[in-house]
C-alpha cells in the first residue's frame, strides 16, 4: 500500500502537534481546498535554502511545479512557495522503487534551517555495531489524527496541522528502513507521504515516510532510506552530501 496515492497522504497517528520544533518540514499545498476545506496532501523536509525532498508519489497530475508551505498549522493566505518539481526518473510505482522527488525553489527559503542527511551506509554500520536496534525515530507530517472505523469504513480526518510522534525500529533492507509501533508509540497513516523519519531528538533525517501495510495506519511503516547509495545517487544531484 502506497501511503497518500488516492488521497491526502499519510498522517501521524497516537501523535501530538509538533508546533516550531520542526520548522523545516512542511506540507505540500493543493491549488484549490479538498472538499473538507482542507489544502494539504503531502509532506517533505527542506534539506537546502533551495530543495525540499519529498516523494514522487506525491505529484499532483502532470504538473512540473509544486506549493510548499511551512506554517505548522496551515490556512488560506498562510506564505507558500512554488518550484519545480523533480521526481527520481527511476521511480516504479507499482513496486515503490526510487520514490523519492524534490522540489526546487528559484530563491532560497529564509529564516528555516535546513534538515542534515545522513552519511552514507549510516543505518548499517549502526545495525552492524548494535545501536540501531534500541533506536527511535521520530516522524512528522501533515494529515489525519487516530483513523477510526465507521460503518466498516475507516475514516480519516485532516487538520493541516503538522505533528510528530515516536516510532520503533523493526528491519532494515537494502532500500527500507521498517519501523513498527511499539507500545506508547505512534506511527504515519495518510498524509505524511514524502515526510521525515528523524533519528531520535535530532534534525538528521534518515529515512523517508513512504508505505504501511495496513489501512488503519498501526502496522510497519515502510520507510525510504537516505543513506542508500540508490538514495545519494538522486540527492546528489541537488546538494551535498556527507561521506
């Protein structure tokens, strides 16, 4: 399942409202309101003054550009920034390959800090030394709070309001980190397509929000890896990398 194809993406779930403590992620913004009067349907993370990466499953048709807003509760005439929108070329959409997508701003975006990328391979050599294991991850996005199931139907409610929740490791693969909600934890349902998954307290954006295996948001969440050489590969193109 490909979190936020058909619908706003994915959304934390047993989360709280993460106010300024993640200026640099933000909400990828509709031209018109969803028929809830909501305007949000992905997330992603400014990781230069000039690149905001997101998913590539988070294009909107066939357009070339996207809006980007970083206000942690978004309403009309809230400021939004438009710029090319480059998807990975290699994506798959029916296996989730490569999808990864940035957004190129023209100008630099003021007053945000910047989210750090991981240095190469960083998720294996903590699984190989034993820390990844005991890890936490903290993800963040835009969209729907605890889903809840109505007439056999589930049903999502959007705020376009940006939170954040902590999350368990489970596995990894070449291409996924998987992470599993454990007991207090929370997880991305959605709304939060192209989002973070930061390690811990920190801004180093390890991995991003991409899948989950089930609809009621509670199962692993399949995460894309930034340290991957697949990864480096496309985000080299657009800024700089640590080694």
């Amino acid at each position: 399942m490909i979190v936020g194809l058909a619908s706003p993406a994915s959304a934390i779930t047993n989360g709280s409202p993460d106010g300024e403590d993640h200026p640099s992620v933000g909400a990828l913004i509709a031209n018109r309101p969803y028929p809830d009067g909501t305007w949000s349907y992905c997330t992603g993370t400014l990781i230069s003054p000039t690149v905001f990466l997101t998913a590539a499953h988070c294009r909107e048709g066939k357009k070339g550009t996207a809006r980007v807003a970083f206000s942690s509760h978004y309403k009309a005439g809230d400021a939004v920034y438009t710029g090319r929108y480059i998807p990975d070329e290699r994506y798959d959409s029916d296996a989730d390959r490569y999808d990864m997508a940035v957004v190129v701003f023209d100008s630099p975006i003021a007053g945000i800090k910047p989210a750090s990328l991981p240095s190469k391979d960083l998720l294996s050599r903590m699984r190989a030394d034993g820390s990844l294991k005991d890890a936490k991850f903290t993800p963040v996005g835009y969209g729907s709070l605890n889903p809840s199931k109505v007439k056999r139907k589930m049903k999502f409610v959007y705020t376009d309001t940006r939170s954040r929740t902590s999350i368990s490791y489970q596995g990894l693969t070449h291409r996924w980190l998987k992470l599993q909600p454990d007991r207090g934890d929370g997880g991305t349902c959605f709304g939060d397509s192209g989002g973070p998954n930061f390690l811990g307290n920190t801004d180093l954006l390890v991995a991003t929000t991409i899948s989950g295996d089930d609809d009621a948001c509670k199962d692993t969440n399949y995460d894309y890896r930034l340290d991957s050489s697949p990864a480096r590969e496309f985000l080299a193109r657009f800024v700089s990398l640590p080694s």
